[in-house]
C-alpha cells in the first residue's frame, strides 16, 4: 500500500493539473467569500479605508475585465514560449528531463495563479449590477482582483527568472542529483519483511527451478513500483514462496515472467492475479523505487554533452562529480538483503534487488565509453572515483570501484592521444591507487 501511495502521490506531483487545480478552488472560495463579505457591510462604513476600491459599478465592470483578460493573455504568451525552451532544452540534454520540470512546483504554481485570478475576476464580475433597483458593486472583491493583479505581475518577473535558472546545465544537473539522493535515502534500506539467511536461499533452489510455477505479466510497461507488504502479506496467507524475476525500472513484456511461486498446488486464479496486482506498470519509469533512473538521467547529460555535435566535457565532468556525491552517499546506506522473511523467520520472498555494483557500473561505464578520447572526462572520472573510494565501507565496495578505475585507465591508454595526457592519466591512476591502498589498510572510515 505504500508504494502505491508513493506512486500515486509521484503521479499527481508530476502533473500540471493537480496544485493549478487546487488554486483554482480556492480562488472561487476567495471570491464567494468576499462577495458575501460585500453584501454583509455597508457601503458608507468603506469610505475611510483608501485602500479599497470606491468607483462605480461601470469602473468596476472595466477594471475586472481588464484585468481577467491581461492574465490569460499573459498566461498564454508566457507558457508558449517556455514549451519553446523546453524543446530546445530537451533535445540538449535529454527528453525524459521533461519530467522534473513537470514536477517543478514553481511552475505549477505560476500557471496556478494566472489561472486562478482569472477565475477569481469573473465570479466577482458576474455580481456587479447597474440597474437602478438592484446596485450593487462588491467593494472588496474588486480590491482583491487587484491584489491578484499585482500578485500576478509579480509571479510573472518570478517566473521568468525561475525558469531563466532552471534551464542552466549546472541547474539540471543539480535538480536530478537531488532526486537521486532523495530516493537513496528512501529506498536504501527498504524491507519488505526481515531479511533471511543465504543457506534459506540456497535450500530454496533447487525445488524453485523444477516446480514453481511461473506467473506471466498480464499487461506490458515498466515496472514502477512492486507493493513488497502486499506480497509478503500473501505468501504468509497461503504459504508460498516466491522469487521476483522483476525489480522497478525494468520492462515487462505481456507473457513474461514476473515471479516464480512454490508450491505450484496453491497457485490458483485468484493468487496469480493478486502476484500480477501487486507490480504497478506504466509507460515510463519513475523515481518511486528506482533509484537507477536518476543515475541514467545524469549519464544521459554527460553523454549528450560528450556526443560531437555538442563537444562539451566540462557538463559531463559536472556529472561525474554529483554521481561522485550520491555513490559517496550510497556507499554509506545499508543495500537490503534480497531475501524477506515472515515473523517467524521463515523465507517467503527473494527479490531481484539492485547492488552497487550495478549503480556504479550504469554511472561510470557509459561516461568512460563516450568520454574515452577526452582526456578532462578520463582524468576527471579517476579523481571520483577516487574520491568515492575514501567513502567505501566495504571491501566488495572497493572491488567496485578498482575494476572502474582500470578500466579508465586502459580506455585512457587507448584513446587519449598525445604521451604528456596519457602521463597525466597514468598520474592519476597512481593516486587512485594509493587512496585504495590506505582505505584497505583502515584508514578510512569502517
């Protein structure tokens, strides 16, 4: 249920209806409110206050209408040529950026409040009379629309300079570092009961292989989320096993495997049905249990940057360096056991979980192949990697990261031209080496 309530709530966050929407009711509440407001005082007793409106219903009529029109004027000028930025910036450092300025608040709320002055004026426009039996100018409501007015030009000059900073590489690139140290805090550790021992795993083995029986995706997608209570709630309930085939970030296709489940008797309609309900598809990944995703975010930028018709190294080096962070931070967290038990110990579930290994290798394996001939990305990748090694709390850690660091070194060795950068390379390769030999030795932190 959790997941599913992250996943709903990363929907609705990402959306441009949800916060506009909800602006948009609460400007007609404001507008409903003073109008009652107007109705209850009376005109004489608003004399003294000189900041509320005190025209006609003819200025009143005007000054709404003038301003209802203006905003979505605005709003429709200034919204169409931030789709025309977005498109530039998209084919620069990559379409599935897209999805964080969706979730950007700021915008959200620009839009938000553009549309909801709008609303605002004509709720309060339609109560302004002028017949002679029947008079009535709302007073305060007018001075509200023009609190919104100004409210309106100041969101503009907000908006311009917000989406004059967003748009920056450094900017990006900070946005997406975030994500992904959002998500390792979220996910790492994360349970779905208590973690089994590996002689459970390996008993389990061999009778997975021959009996289990193999339950198929109903629809095909990414998978986005996997609602590990609702698994290990059913395996309890009819005492099955499972082994996930499927972990967040990875496509499913219509007919493949999902999960093994023993035993195959107990594998009925209703338990496969359940198992396919607990893995959430959809046409794109997300952040909700994918930490992976931000990390191929980043390497995206760094790869755009890297490919010839930008030829920039230095955005890719900005990369490395918050990839260099959130491996640092990883390194720190508890990666969960793939193996959950119930409360009595029992192994029910063994999930596809990721490793470090695998965050590392889709962080630095793709910058190495498309920066190999740039001297400043090899360079640079040896000094985090580096600097991620003085993180390491783990001797599989450091594993990790020494493949990397000569396989920089060779790709360096091979491509880089010019025997001065290839010392330089090798120099730093040495440096590399010697932060492993003092971390091995236990001077870093254990």
């Amino acid at each position: 249920m959790k997941a599913r309530l992250l996943l709903l709530w990363d929907r609705i966050h990402s959306s441009y209806w949800f916060l506009p929407a909800l602006m948009l009711l609460l400007a007609a509440v404001l507008a409903f409110a003073l109008i009652a407001l107007d109705q209850r005082i009376e005109n004489d007793s608003l004399q003294g206050m000189w900041w509320v409106y005190t025209g006609g219903e003819d200025g009143a009529r005007q000054l709404l209408s003038t301003v209802a029109g203006s905003v979505m004027t605005v709003a429709g000028v200034t919204f169409s040529i931030t789709i025309a930025v977005l498109s530039l910036t998209s084919s620069q450092f990559g379409p599935r950026l897209l999805r964080g300025f969706m979730r950007d608040t700021g915008n959200q709320m620009v839009l938000g409040t553009f549309l909801g002055t709008f609303l605002y004026c004509l709720l309060v426009l339609r109560t302004v009379r002028g017949v002679e039996e029947v008079r009535f100018v709302p007073h305060i409501a007018v001075t509200g629309g023009v609190v919104l007015a100004v409210a309106s030009v100041c969101v503009l000059v907000f908006f311009i300079h917000h989406v004059s900073v967003s748009i920056q590489a450094d900017q990006i690139i900070a946005a997406v570092a975030a994500d992904l140290e959002e998500a390792i805090d979220r996910l790492f550790p994360e349970s779905l009961g208590e973690a089994g021992s590996p002689p459970a795993a390996t008993t389990m083995a061999e009778p997975w292989e021959k009996e289990a029986v193999l339950v198929a995706a109903t629809d095909n997608g990414y998978v986005q989320a996997v609602d590990g209570d609702a698994l290990l709630g059913l395996a309890v309930e009819k005492d099955l096993r499972m082994r996930l085939r499927r972990r967040p970030g990875q496509f499913v296709t219509r007919g493949s495997a999902l999960a093994l489940i023993w035993p195959p008797d107990r594998a009925d309609d209703n338990t496969l049905a359940q198992l396919n309900e607990a893995f959430s598809l959809g046409d794109q990944r997300t952040l909700t249990q994918d930490a992976e995703f931000a990390v191929d975010q980043l390497v995206e930028v760094a790869a755009r940057a890297l490919s010839p018709g930008i030829n920039d190294p230095f955005t890719a080096t900005r990369c490395l360096d918050r990839l260099g962070a959130s491996l640092c931070h990883l390194a720190q967290r508890n990666i969960p056991s793939p193996l959950r038990c119930d409360e009595r110990g029992t192994l029910r579930v063994i999930t596809e979980s990721v490793t470090y290994s695998a965050i590392a290798d889709a962080a630095f394996n793709p910058i190495r192949h498309y920066g190999r001939d740039h001297p400043v990305v090899i360079k640079h990748l040896l000094d985090v990697i580096g600097d991620v090694i003085s993180c390491a709390r783990t001797q599989e850690q450091r594993d990790v990261l020494r493949r990397h660091a000569v396989w920089t070194l060779q790709a360096g060795d091979e491509d880089i031209p010019g025997r001065e950068e290839q010392a330089a390379t090798e120099e730093q390769y040495r440096k590399v080496m010697q932060v492993l030999g003092e971390t091995e030795n236990g001077k870093s932190t254990q």
